[in-house]
C-alpha cells in the first residue's frame, strides 16, 4: 500500500458534525456585525500620492528601470559561464536571423542588425524577464513588410528607373522610412498602454487565437520565402548550427563567383558603422496606424506569453505593464536609430534558455556580437546568397508549423478554443494579418457571449445524509428530495441570457407556472358543466395569502395603519375542494424551488426582473422559490435593482443549499400542522369555492 493510500482511508473514514440555526439571510445578518471602514479624504490620498520617502523613490527606480534589483544580486561565480556560453549561441543565431528578418520587412540586411543591436541593450536595462532575447522576429517583419510593400510596391515610380541601382537604392530609402514610422508609432502605442496600465490587454488574446495566428503568420513567411530560396538549392540547417550554414554559403558563394556567374542574389552591401540618429516620418502615421496597433498587440502578446513561460518555469514573475513600457521604449527609441519594429523571438529565447542564460546579460553579449559584425566584420557577409537566408528562415518556422498539431487536441477537449483556433487561422491567411487579428479578436469576445448565453443547467438531487448536492443526472446515488426541485446555472443572469435561463427553468424542473394555472381554470370549468352551475363558469380564482387574510363580510377591508405599507403576499395558497381535484391532470406535487446562485457572479437589472417575474408566476400557483448561496456581490446587485422592495422577499434567501432545504421542509411541516385542526366555518350556499393548493 503506498503512502497515498494510507493517507486516504482515514480521510474517507472521518465525520464531522455542525449544529447551528438555518441561516436565511436575516438571520444571518443578525449574527454579523460589518467592519467600519475608514475611508480617507482627497487630501489624504493626494499627500500619500505625492509624499516623496526613500523606500518610495527605489520602489519607482526598481519598477521602471529593474536592472537596478537584479543587477546588484548578480551571483557572478554562478551565473557568468551560463551567461557567457549563452550570449555566444545567442549571437550566433541572431545573426543570420537579423539579416534574414530584414528581407521580411523589405529593408536593406543592415537595417536587421541594427535591430538585433540597440532594442537588445535598451532590454537589458528595462525588460523584467531573464531569459527572453529581443530582436527581430518573423511574424512582426512580415507585418512591417506587408505595410512597406503596400505603401513602397516594387513597381513605383521613382525618378532613374525602378531597374537601375539608384531607383532600387531610392525605393528602399522610401521602405525604410515607412518601417520607421511604424516601428515608432507602434512604441508609442505600447508605451502609453504601459503607463496607463494596460497590460491586461494580453488576456483578449487567449493562447488558441495565438496560435492560430502564429501558424497563418508562419505560412505567410514562408510563401514570401520562397522567391528568395529558388534562386539556389541548398540543403536545410537549423538551430544554433545556421551559422556554419552561413559560413559555409558564403564561402561558396565567393569563391565560384555566384553573382555574376549566375546571376545569384546575395546579401550585398553591408556598410560598416552605425548610422547618426534621424527623425522618423510623422506624416505617415494615418496611413500605418491600423497595422501599428496590430503590430503592437502582437508584438507584446508574443513576449508577455513566452516571457510568463519561462519566469513560471524559474520562479519569478514578470510585469506586464513595465513590459508593454519597454517595448514601447525599444521601439519609439530604436526607430531614431534605423531599426524596425522588434519582440520576443521564440526560437532565440529558447536557446538563450536552454544553453544556461541566467539574466540578460547573455542578451547584452549576443547584442556585442552583432556590433562586432557592423562595426568590423560585416563585408564578410556580402557575398551570402538570400537563398541561405531564407531556407534559415523557413526552417526556423518549423515549430510554428507544429502548432497544427493543436488541432486534434482542442477537437478533444473543447471545440470553442478549436474554432478560435481556426478562424484565427484562416481569417489571418485570407484578411492579412492586421484584419485578420481584429476578425481573430472580435470572435474571440463572442464565443465569451456565446459561453454565458448557453451555460449548463442542472438539477441538483441530495447524496443522502449529507449536505453536499450533485448533478441528479451524473450519479446513481443522489436523489431528489420529495417537493423540493433545486436548479443551478453556472453563469452570470444577465440582459443576454434572462430568457433563456426562465425557459430552462421551465424544462428542466417540469414545473410550469402557466400550465397549472391554466389547468386550474379548466378544471373550474368543467366542474361547473358538470354541477350545471352557470356562474361558476365565470368564477374566478380567489386568492388568500398564506396567513387566511380575507375580506370582511360586509364588504369591508380590515383596518390598515396609515403609515404601513401593504404588500401582496409573496405565495398565494389556493384552495381546491376535493371534487374539483379529480379534474386536475397528475402532476408531482412540488411546492419549493430552490435556485443555487452560487456560480452567479453578478446579475443586472434585466436579470433581476426576470427573477422578480419566476417568484410572482411560482408564487401564484403556492410554489415557494428560495434563493441560496448568493454571493455579496449579487445580494447588493439585488438590493440596488430594488428586488428587496417588498421586505419579505429577503426571507427568500438562504445562505446555502442546505439552509433552504431545511427551510422548505420546516416550513411545509408547520403548515401541515397548522392545517391538520382548522377552524369549523361553515360555508355559506352560494359561496364561490376557493382554489386549494394542487
């Protein structure tokens, strides 16, 4: 026997026993006694707000420039070989990556090392993750090519011809420009949702709307690829080992002369140095905004998913807001500096991860890396054929292709995540992939409509002796408790699905308010066809209130006090003689509904009316309709739509499932012994029956 099961046979084994009051809700609160608040003054804020204390002034430094709290604890002894050996692979892969990311973004090779250089030191300083690299990624490259393209076509008219080299040299100038203005307003986008806090954003991009866009990305990739890969054959490389791919096509490149021999396109000028600061182009903002906030969106969504993988994996946390706040910094201050719109590269991180990459300093060393390139060694590379570039390219979309394989499982365990998954995935490959994220998010928000417009609606049934409550349907051992029927729902009541949960209401307990009162008023007709009495015909049902307050015999009301309120009750107790029961159709005899709000987090006031209206059409026909387990939230919700108006319809509420159980059976037994010794009246002749409780 293992140590599991030694722990669980006494567990099984054991008994509780609680012996307290049914709590209604009056009852409850008069046990409960609430916390006086202290609520502060303007004045008292605002001092707090601006009070300038040291603890207060590093908190600030440590949240937006938080190189300053890991920095100090730097473990050297532990963490500098991981470090060293993982800004190395780093670098070697973000070479080949930054040259081939900028022919995704229709940019000249050098403008992807720029990119690979000043975000990843900007990072370093201000990013809260370890582990993620920075740089060019292919998703947010293709996004700024696409827009590039479309603004700059190959086919514009530029003064010395589109086929010579100014004309090319022209129209790359211009594609720049537009990868710069992007790049800025998307910074901006991102820094103004950090400050704001608006990192929540992220949740609206769950991980199957994600991935599916990840995928259609990848195959626009890879079709754009492809002009480049069929200007050679080659072999296919990946991982760290592109380098020696890089060498190697180089190498040959060179030595057999590709260009001119055969006409091969190669990587070509790359200058040596960094360009001065320049003012990216303003007035192009209202023509890029659209894809610079999808860029935005897209760019965050990728670094805070992986970011939050690896922090959970190595027990820390990261803050999605400073996240937004340093992308948003890299990307508005990088597009002074010629770079384009950068994230998280999922392919990188997982090798600056994987080889032993402790903080981002491993960043700040592959970043070296790549400033030894621009600065020394970039006319090595020259000669590289743009067929490498992008058979590394295509390779390093092979785990994105992966990603088909969700299909199957979210086809096993939920087909609302599949077909965001799929409309994600087809709507990004046909719309583009700024429309088709909007088309990806807007879905999205509708299968939550969808979700609490078709809940789950159950009847619970008693596993016996206890106080726990089951789906009836789901085991052999709960049972229905005799007249009571208890209904839960596991949304919010809301405009959107008030109707849907009366008429679940309806089907699932078997009880219909109309149809018994309708049954009633048939009876009383047929009762009276048969005893030939003319008037009964038109009688109508005379309704008394669960106490027996009737009219006087004169005609008069009973004294009312001037200042009290009279309400109607709340459950009208109908009489039937025994002769007109024959002619009432068999139906079980339930005289309690208990609704289970405890998976209701909130109800509005279309809820509230439509729950005002079942306890009315119950109420009239003698069923009871208790309320249990209502949280605060939705017991203030009721208070403020004025559900509790008529002060009675509190005794309604129960604090559990249990609690109203007992209730209804306390209840109905003082009512049976109230009516077991009834007054003797005798009726008058030609009094009108009343309608007894069927």
């Amino acid at each position: 026997m293992d140590h599991a099961e030694e722990n669980e046979i006494p567990a099984a084994s054991q008994r509780y026993h609680v012996e307290r009051p049914i709590f209604s809700h009056p009852v409850l609160q008069e046990r409960l006694h609430t916390k006086d608040k202290v609520t502060e003054s303007i004045g008292d804020k605002l001092k707090q707000v601006f009070t300038c204390t040291p603890k207060k002034i590093r908190n600030i430094i440590y949240m937006f420039l938080p190189i300053t709290k890991w920095l100090p604890a730097y473990k050297f002894k532990e963490y500098v070989l991981g470090d060293l050996v993982s800004g190395i692979s780093t670098g070697v892969l973000q070479l080949p990556q930054g040259l081939a990311f900028a022919m995704l973004a229709a940019v000249p090779p050098i403008f992807g090392l720029y990119s690979s250089f000043y975000p990843v030191i900007m990072y370093c300083f201000l990013g809260t993750s370890r582990h993620i690299s920075i740089g060019p990624f292919a998703v947010i490259s293709l996004m700024i090519g696409g827009v590039a393209v479309r603004l700059v076509p190959d086919d514009i008219v530029i003064p010395g011809g589109v086929n010579s080299t100014n004309g090319t040299e022209a129209r790359d100038a211009l594609r720049v420009k537009v990868a710069m203005s992007v790049t800025l307003l998307s910074g901006i986008i991102q820094f103004c949702l950090g400050v704001c806090r608006f990192g929540f954003v992220a949740i609206y991009l769950t991980e199957p709307l994600v991935r599916g866009f990840t995928t259609a990305a990848a195959v626009h990739v890879f079709t754009s690829m492809l002009k480049y890969l069929f200007g050679v054959k080659t072999k296919r490389y990946s991982g760290i080992f592109s380098v020696v791919y890089v060498v190697m096509g180089t190498g040959i490149s060179a030595g057999f002369n590709l260009q001119e021999s055969y006409n091969v396109d190669v990587v070509g000028t790359l200058p040596l140095g960094l360009l001065p600061p320049a003012n990216p182009d303003t007035s192009l903002f209202h023509l890029v905004y659209v894809d610079a906030i999808a860029i935005a969106i897209v760019g965050f969504s990728v670094t805070i998913s992986m970011a939050k993988t690896l922090a959970n994996k190595h027990g820390y946390q990261v803050d999605g807001n400073q996240e937004l706040i340093a992308l948003g910094l890299c990307n508005s201050i990088g597009s002074l500096f010629q770079t384009f719109s950068i994230s998280c590269s999922l392919s990188r991180s997982l090798v600056q991860e994987g080889t032993g990459g402790k903080t981002q300093l491993a960043g700040c060393l592959a970043s070296l890396m790549i400033l030894l390139v621009i600065l020394a060694t970039g006319f090595l590379f020259e000669s590289l054929p743009q067929a490498v570039l992008s058979a590394i390219v295509i390779v390093n979309l092979k785990g994105m292709f992966m990603q088909f394989t969700d299909l199957p499982f979210f086809w096993r365990t939920s087909k609302i995540e599949l077909t965001i998954w799929l409309t994600t995935f087809v709507s990004s490959l046909f719309l583009g992939l700024d429309y088709g994220l909007i088309t990806a998010v807007i879905i999205a928000l509708l299968t939550v409509i969808y979700r609490t417009q078709s809940p789950s609606y159950k009847v619970l049934g008693q596993l016996p002796d206890t106080d726990v409550y089951i789906d009836i349907d789901a085991y052999q051992e709960v049972k229905e408790i005799p007249g009571i029927k208890i209904f839960q729902i596991n949304a919010p009541i809301y405009y959107a699905n008030s109707d849907l949960y009366n008429n679940a209401l309806v089907r699932k307990t078997g009880v219909n308010p109309a149809l018994i009162m309708g049954a009633r008023r048939k009876a009383m007709r047929k009762y009276a066809k048969e005893v030939g009495n003319a008037n009964m015909a038109n009688a109508t049902v005379v309704k008394v209130d669960a106490e027996g307050t009737k009219p006087e015999e004169d005609g008069t009301k009973p004294e009312e006090e001037e200042d009290e309120v009279k309400y109607p009750p709340i459950v009208i107790k109908n009489a039937f003689p025994e002769e007109l029961q024959r002619f009432m159709p068999p139906r079980e005899n339930v005289h309690t509904i208990i609704l289970d709000f405890t998976q209701v987090n909130f109800i509005d006031s279309v809820g509230v009316k439509t729950l005002a209206g079942i306890v009315k059409e119950y109420g009239d026909v003698g069923i009871y309709v208790y309320l249990a387990g209502c949280s605060a939230q939705v017991v203030n919700d009721l208070t403020r739509n004025r559900f509790f108006e008529n002060p009675a319809l509190q005794e309604l509420l129960f604090h559990s499932i249990h609690d109203a159980v007992l209730g209804s059976q306390l209840r109905e037994a003082l009512e049976q012994e109230a009516s077991a010794s009834p007054p003797q009246e005798d009726l008058e002749p030609n009094a009108t029956p009343t309608t007894p409780e069927a």
